[in-house]
C-alpha cells in the first residue's frame, strides 16, 4: 500500500470548503465542471481526478484531472504540481460517481485501511507537510485509485 509515485500534474478549479452540500460532497462543482465544454475536451487525454488539500483549519476541493506531463495547453484550468512522493496509495472498482461521494465518509474510511496497514498519519491532515489526498478515476479500467501524500522523495 505504501510507494513512491512520480512527480503529477493536477489541472483543475479549486472550490472553498464553504461550497459543500448538504450530502457533504462536491457533486454540484463536479457536475458543473462536467456541462463546461472546455473541461471535457480536456478530459479527452486525461483521467479525471479529485484533489482535497488540506490547511490546519479547512480544506480546498480541486476537480479535474490528473497528468504524469506538464501539457503545454491547461483549457483555462488552474495547474498545481505534486511532488515526487512517498504515498500510501489503494485501489477498487470505482467510476465518476466515486468523485462525488461524500468527503466525511471516503476520506475517513480511507485513512481507516492506511492506518490498519500500520502507515503514521497526521490526526489533522493540515498540519501535514504535504495535505493532499487525491481521487482519480480510470473510466476504461473502471478503476478508483486514492493517494495519501505522505512525505517528499528524493
């Protein structure tokens, strides 16, 4: 459960905490981004992806998709670089509905089997030196992976 993945290029919007619904996810934004013609000529090439990243008081939701290349063309998406990084990683089957489910139940549940796997996590992922966790999903594959940053590798 435990690796080292390659430096990845997320290009997406980032939407505040404040934005959550009632269900406490961010199915509303997803949709949103999924009706924006520019976004989907975008997700042509790339896999959708979900990105949370955490500071000690709140969060920032990020929908988009994800790169193992910086693309020279981002389709007016915001781009944020993770690092080369040591990660706790799980993978099922999943598709699009998995990025929409609620934060409160698939990170928590998430964390639980990192934990179980005896791997050390920050009681409040903000106060980690790398608050990311991300959600990519493979619609050909039908496979969900979700990343816990853990710490930067050399």
């Amino acid at each position: 459960m435990k690796t080292t993945i390659n430096e990845l290029y997320f290009y997406g919007r980032p939407f505040p905490a404040s934005l959550i619904d009632q269900n406490r996810s961010f199915a509303e934004q997803n949709m949103m981004m999924e009706n924006d013609e520019e976004f989907t000529s975008f997700l042509k090439e790339n896999n959708r992806a979900s990105l949370v990243v955490f500071n000690p008081d709140s969060f920032m939701y990020w929908y988009g998709a994800i790169s193992e290349h910086e693309l020279t063309k981002n389709h007016g998406m915001l781009k944020m670089n993770l690092p080369k990084s040591e990660v706790a990683i799980k993978e099922t089957n999943g598709d699009l509905a998995n990025l929409s489910t609620p934060l409160n139940s698939s990170i928590p549940s998430f964390l639980k089997e990192v934990t179980a796997e005896g791997i050390k996590v920050y009681e409040n992922l903000g106060d980690s030196p790398l608050p990311y966790v991300l959600q990519k999903v493979d619609l050909d594959t039908k496979k969900l992976t979700q990343v816990l940053y853990l710490k930067v590798s050399e």
